[in-house]
C-alpha cells in the first residue's frame, strides 16, 4: 500500500484561531480562491508523494537523525503577500521573515530524504504559510488590494519544537491531513 506524505511543521491551534480571525475578511472576499482549511494550514519542508508504507521506518530514522540536533526555536509571522506576482495570483500566502533557522532545518530534511531516494526539489525553499489557492482572475484585483493591506500586520510565533511526517487522504470534501509520527527537536531519537 502506498500513501501520500510530506513533512511538515504545524502550527498550535490557538495560532490557527488566531491566523483564522486576522484574515477573515480577506476569506469574505467575492474572490475564486480555494481558502486553505484553518485545522490544515501548515509549513511544508519536503513533499514526499505516493511512498510505500513499508518505506515509512526508513523516512522516520532520517527525521530522527535531522531532528534531534537542532534546537527549538521560533518564527514570527509578518506580513502577507501572493506568488507569482501582483498581475498573476496563484497563491496567497503569510510570510515569515528572519526564517534562517528554519531554511537550514529545511535543507537538512532535504539532504536526509534524498540520502534515501527521494527526488530532490529544485526550487528555492521559501519559508511561508499558504492559506489560499487562486482558482480563477475573478476578483484578483480586490484580493492584491487586500493583502497588500496585510504588508505589515503581525500574525503570531511559531513555536517550533517537532517537524511532523503528515499523511494526506484526499477526499471529495479536499485533502485531509493526519500526523504519522512526530520528531522531536533537540531529541536525540527523535
């Protein structure tokens, strides 16, 4: 049996609230975007894919072994923004900037997992939070007048003390994510 994961650092569910009230006339908006689930809004550090079930041991010593020396830390969230660009939207996101802690804890998970045979990205990591997709230009230019007015806004800390290996189920309702196992940082043994 295969099952489609990705590692991932989640957020504490009084940041999710939190995160959820800060933009919630933004998700108000007459705007085609897919709003990305409060219970799923996560930072993604490596997307696995369909992985064999019996592959899951081998990933969890490669998280362990990057885990355990790296120390807990946090993150703030600043700001919001869109990728690609203004005229374009595709995804609507929340930044987290002075992010050097997690780019390396990041780089780290990479090199572990593809140690073992997973492809390598090739794409800059960008330390973020997505919390839309855009589905269609309709109403584009409201929505970029409207982040824009989040150019500024604090959003909370991030607390990271565990990088999660995250099991997606995608259902008719939209992807549903359950934590597989968790690695502690600063553990040795995860």
């Amino acid at each position: 049996m295969r099952i489609r994961c990705f590692v991932a650092i989640n957020l504490d569910e009084r940041l999710k609230r939190d995160l959820y009230h800060a933009t919630e006339e933004l998700r108000d908006m007459q705007c085609d975007v897919k709003w990305v689930p409060m219970e799923n809004v996560h930072i993604t550090l490596k997307f696995l894919g369909d992985t064999p079930e019996d592959f899951i041991p081998k990933i969890g010593e490669r998280l362990a072994a990057v885990s355990g020396p790296h120390v807990p830390f946090r993150m703030k969230l600043h700001g919001a923004g869109v990728f690609p660009d203004r005229r374009r939207p595709r995804v609507v996101w929340i930044d987290i900037p002075d992010s050097d802690k997690l780019i390396k804890l990041q780089k780290k998970v990479e090199e572990s997992l593809v140690i073992i045979g997973f492809q390598e990205d090739n794409r800059p990591f960008t330390p973020h939070l997505t919390i839309g997709r855009v589905r269609s230009p309709k109403g584009n230019a409201s929505l970029v007048r409207m982040v824009e007015t989040l150019k500024e806004n604090d959003f909370g800390i991030i607390k990271v003390e565990k990088i999660s290996l995250m099991k997606s189920d995608l259902k008719p309702s939209g992807a549903q994510y359950t934590s597989v196992a968790e690695y502690y940082l600063g553990k040795e043994g995860g």
